[in-house]
C-alpha cells in the first residue's frame, strides 16, 4: 500500500521553522548510471560554467515525485546515486546537452530529518537553490530569509477529496462546510485556518490527526480529507486495493491558498552574488519546466529509480508519477504565467499571500520580519517570459 503521506506538513502548509544539526548518513552505497562522455556542450547562452557554482546543488523539500520533474529533468547521463545520503548528482544538462556544471538534487522529507527547507539552507552553505512554498517563507523570514527565483509549479497541487457515493451532493469545498462532516489534515497546516476564516469550513470540523495512510477514509468515507490532485486520485482507484474507486476533489487554490508551492529559493543576502548565475541559470530552469511538460516519461522513469534506490518510507510508482505528470499540465499546476512565460511571478498575488498568511504564521507562533514585503519574498527579475509551454 502507497505511504502517502506526502510532504503534507512542509508543501505550504507547515510554519514550524527549527534550526537544527543534521547528521548525514554514512556508508550508503553508490550507483552509476549512462555515460556523459558523448555529451555535447549546450549553446553559449546555456552554458553555466564559470558564473554558476561547480555543482548547483538543490535541496528539494520531499522524497523524488512528478512534483520535482523539472529539477530531475536537468540530470543528465553518467549521473551518481548516493543512496545513504539520498541525492543525485550529474551533468547539469538542457534539451540532451551540457551547460558545463553538474547539478545535485538532495531528497528532503527523511533525509533531512523532515526539517525545513530554509533550516537546511542556513545549517548548509553549499545548497545554491531550495524547494520553498510562500507561507513557508514568511515564516521563515525573521531568521533564515529565502527569496524565490523561479516558480516550480503555477499554483498548489493540494486537495480537499472525499466520496461521491457517500457525498453526492458535494461538489466544491463550500459544500464540505455545510456539513458536520471531519475534515482531517495533517495539524498545523495553514490552509485549514484560511478555510475556517473564509467561512468554508467550521472550525469544529478541523481533525488535524492525519497520518497519510488511506485506512480512514476507507474504514470511514464520511469524512473529508487532505490529498494532491497529482496522488491520490490514482492512488485510491488504481492501487489502494481497499478502494479501487474513484474519488471526487477541489483545488485549495481554488479556493484561496494562493501560495507558490516549492519557488526554487535562494538564501535571500546571497541574491545579489547569485545574480550572474541567475540571469543563466533560471532561463534554463524555465526551459526544462516547458520541456518535461511535453516529454516528462524518461524524467519520471528516472525518479520511480531514485525512490527504489532510496528505499525509505517513501512509495512512488512510475504509474503514480505518470498520472501526476499529465495531472499537473491539465489542471494548469504547471503553466504559463499571464505574461505567457512559465516559471514567473505574479508580484500582486505574492503579495496577496504574503497579506493573508502572515497572521496565520504568526497564529501559529513564528516570528515574520518586520515590514516584509513581496519583493523579500520573490523576484521575477531572472524569468525569460519568451520561454513557456507551447
């Protein structure tokens, strides 16, 4: 049975920001993969090398998923698997060719202890790029400031699901809060207190003891629960053999939780020394996010692997990836910003978030900088808007 619990308690939704000493495993094993000796060198204006770190190392918030195709599509041939301290390193590669640098993409979740992505920013000076959702940022800000540089997703994959046999009636979130109905999350999450403020749902409602394992909601399908449009939806109908159904959802961005989840994120006083490699690297970024849209199997091949490699808790079929794949485009997760570039910014929803959830974050008793404001929080100034989806 998948373990599904997700990165539901740091995709957006966690404000606890903890700094804390991380011990790295030791003794894994390596594995190798292809070969990068016929590689041949991307054009001038990809090429990384001499402005971009050696290694552009990128911490990513939870275990390999579709979620991260477009950091896992950078991996090219003669790539490296450190199974003991979950990360991938290869040539750093864009349309089959190479930009001169090599890109490492280190797992999160329980890699890193499930901490935050800004703690392992701060406690590890080599991670150029991280994995960071809006109100994560907020509630990091007072002490481990980060400022995105590229959306990896247009809006959030987050859902509110349930059953249609059981709730035929229900068609949105809304329909949920006129209900009794439990609504179990994973405690500590901030949509829930949006959804609450914006009258959706009761607050009587709120069961925060979610553990991501299906059992409840197959032993008790009143209840409304958590999920990922990109996961559970095939999850629940292909492969929790106690369901085999299918389920019905609503978007939280459709309904309010604004944020961008998982903005690549620099350490927010590194952004100016950055920039050089920015203005290249971030383009690059973009053109892959627009690539494994079209073409994401070998990607998400490639990270059905790692997760096999890894071997944790972690469950993640190639089938599961697949859907999530195509779910992500279909349902605009993965987009074109207005400006008709993918990866970009809107400022004035960044700054809507930052105005909604800097009461929640401090509800929930993290510190936010004082006087912070969307610019602290995110920059379009690297986003090539020529570079989107077709």
């Amino acid at each position: 049975m998948p373990s599904s619990i997700r990165r539901a308690a740091l995709l957006g939704v966690s404000t606890a920001i903890t700094l804390v000493s991380v011990t790295a495993c030791g003794g894994g094993s390596t594995a190798s993969a292809g070969s990068a000796d016929k590689l041949k060198a991307a054009p001038a204006a990809q090429r990384l090398a001499g402005v971009c770190p050696k290694t552009v190392v990128v911490q990513a918030d939870w275990e390999p998923e579709a979620e991260h195709g477009p950091l896992y599509n950078l991996v090219g041939p003669g790539y490296t698997v450190d199974t003991a301290k979950k990360r991938v390193t290869g040539p750093l590669v864009i349309g089959g060719k190479d930009t001169g640098v090599k890109i490492q993409i280190r797992a999160g979740g329980s890699a890193i202890g499930y901490q935050s992505v800004p703690s392992q920013m701060y406690l590890d000076q080599s991670i150029t790029l991280g994995t960071v959702t809006t109100d994560t940022a907020i509630a990091a800000s007072a002490k481990q400031p980060v400022t995105a540089v590229a959306a990896l997703m247009k809006k959030s994959p987050m859902v509110l699901m349930w059953d249609p046999a059981t709730h035929p009636g229900w068609k949105t979130i809304a329909d949920i809060g006129t209900s009794n109905a439990k609504v179990v999350y994973v405690n500590g999450s901030t949509y829930a207190s949006l959804l609450v403020d914006k009258g959706l749902i009761k607050k009587s409602q709120l069961d925060g003891s979610y553990d991501g394992a299906p059992a409840r909601f197959v032993a008790n399908p009143g209840i409304a629960q958590q999920g990922f449009a990109t996961a559970e939806p095939y999850i629940y109908q292909h492969e929790v053999s106690a369901w085999k159904k299918p389920i019905k959802y609503q978007l939280l961005a459709d309904v309010g939780f604004n944020v961008y989840p998982e903005s690549l994120s620099v350490r927010s006083g590194e952004l100016k020394s950055l920039s050089p490699c920015l203005k290249k690297l971030v383009p690059v970024l973009q053109q892959s996010a627009a690539d494994f849209a079209s073409k994401p199997s070998a990607t998400v091949k490639l990270i059905s692997d790692l997760v096999q490699q890894y071997n944790t808790s972690w469950v993640y079929s190639e089938s599961t990836g697949s859907f999530a794949a195509k779910q992500m485009v279909k349902l605009g997760i993965l987009g074109n910003e207005a400006d008709g570039g993918i990866g970009g910014f809107d400022m004035k929803r960044v700054a809507s978030a930052l105005k909604t959830f800097t009461p929640f974050v401090e509800q929930s008793g993290a510190k936010v900088k004082p006087g912070l404001t969307a610019q602290d929080l995110a920059t379009d100034e690297f986003i090539d808007t020529s570079i989107g989806m077709k």
